[in-house]
C-alpha cells in the first residue's frame, strides 16, 4: 500500500529566509505527487503537483517542488519565505490503481517568525 | 468557475444523533472523494463516487455512507453519532488527477 512520510511535524523559520519541507512516499509505480497548504479552519488548497516529465516543478505563491525518484522524495522549497506562508503543508500521492484515492503524510505546521 | 462548496461550514451535534453533510463540486466535475481531518488520525479517505456510484470506500465503520445525484452533487450521512466523530470534512471534486477541495464542515460532537 501507498504511504508518505513527512518527518517534520513542526518549522519554523525567519521572514526572507529559505525553506524546505521534505516529503517521502511509497507507490509501487510511478507516483502522482501533490503538496497541499491549508491555513487554519480552512480547506486545502494545491500548491503543485508531479505526473511525469521535468522533475522540478513548479507552483503557486512562489513554491517549487523536486522529484527524487532515486530518493522517493518530493521536498518542496520557498527561496524566501514570507509571514503569510505560515500554514500546514501536507504532500500526498495518489492512488490511480482501483480508484482515485489521495493518502496524505501528516504534514508539517511552518511557523514564520518576523 | 466556482470552486467546491460545502454545507453546513459549522455543525454541532450531541452522541446518538445523525449528520448530513453536502457538497457541491466544481461544475463539469463528475468525482467527489470525502475525507475526514482529525488532529489524532489526519487526513483519512472516506469514500470516492463518480456518476452516482461509489466506487472505493476506506476504513470506515457502516454508521459512515453517500451517496451522490446525478448534478453530481453529493451527501454524506453519519448516523449514531460518537465522540470520535469531531473532525473536518473535506470534499473534493475532479475530473482529472488533481482534486480541488472545498472548505469543509466542521463537526463537533458533545
């Protein structure tokens, strides 16, 4: 079965500063990747994804994201990190065997200090 | 195009009772997955439906069902309400690999 290890629970890091979020999975086959931000008492908004090709992606507010196929990892980056970031992240691959099916880590809670 | 919708945003409920939840999806999108959020289990996989039939459930006892119409809107029902049933619900819609997420209902059970 699929699985996906965030083993950061809790970072924080300064205004301006750079960030990586690291992300490992496993999935029999190639895997579809995604990095999800939810800001408290909300929903889940995507950040990236990866199906297949370049294996740096790149997202919204900035974001990027580095498959690893070698490493099955997909850390995501910020090159400066600003107060707003502040959020959870949680990466997940998808389930495109019997149905499409997310399994998410367990995210990682950024904190930004000023 | 408006994003995922779902109602109630805020519920609470006392053990022993029923939930419904609804969520609309992204026009033209055929799937909706439901998901619970709790600070203990994280994001679980509920249920999946695409065309009115569900076609994948997690590991969720039967007190958990859906069902969806054929505006692809769709409803999940939590019957005999427990504790352990506080959490985010999350709906997502799609067409594609990506699902887009609504804001989720926010269940409390006292």
């Amino acid at each position: 079965a699929q699985s996906v290890t965030q083993p950061d629970i809790h970072i924080t890091v300064s205004e301006g500063a750079s960030l990586e979020l690291r992300c490992n999975y496993s999935y029999g086959a190639t895997p579809y990747l995604f990095w999800y931000v939810q800001s408290p008492g909300q929903g889940l908004q995507l950040l990236l994804k990866y199906f297949s090709g370049d294996t740096l992606v790149q997202g919204i507010k900035g974001f990027e994201a580095e498959f690893k196929r070698s490493q099955s990892s997909f850390n995501l980056r910020k090159p400066s990190v600003h107060w707003s970031d502040a959020a959870e992240y949680f990466c997940a691959v998808l389930n495109t065997g019997t149905a499409s099916k997310l399994t998410f880590g367990t995210g990682t809670r950024l904190q930004v200090t000023l | 195009k408006a994003g995922v919708t779902q109602t109630p945003r805020y519920l609470i409920k006392t053990r022993g009772q029923q939930v419904t939840l609804s969520c609309s999806p992204i026009s033209g999108h055929r799937s909706v997955s439901w998901y619970q959020q709790t600070p203990g289990q994280g994001l679980q996989f509920l249920f999946e439906y695409f065309s009115e039939t569900q076609r994948n459930k997690g590991n969720f006892p039967g007190r958990f069902s859906g069902r969806q119409f054929s505006n692809s809107r769709s409803e999940m029902n939590v019957s005999t309400l427990e504790l352990g049933d506080s959490a985010l619900y999350l709906c997502a819609s799609w067409t594609g690999p990506e699902q887009f997420f609504g804001p989720g209902t926010r269940l409390t059970v006292l």
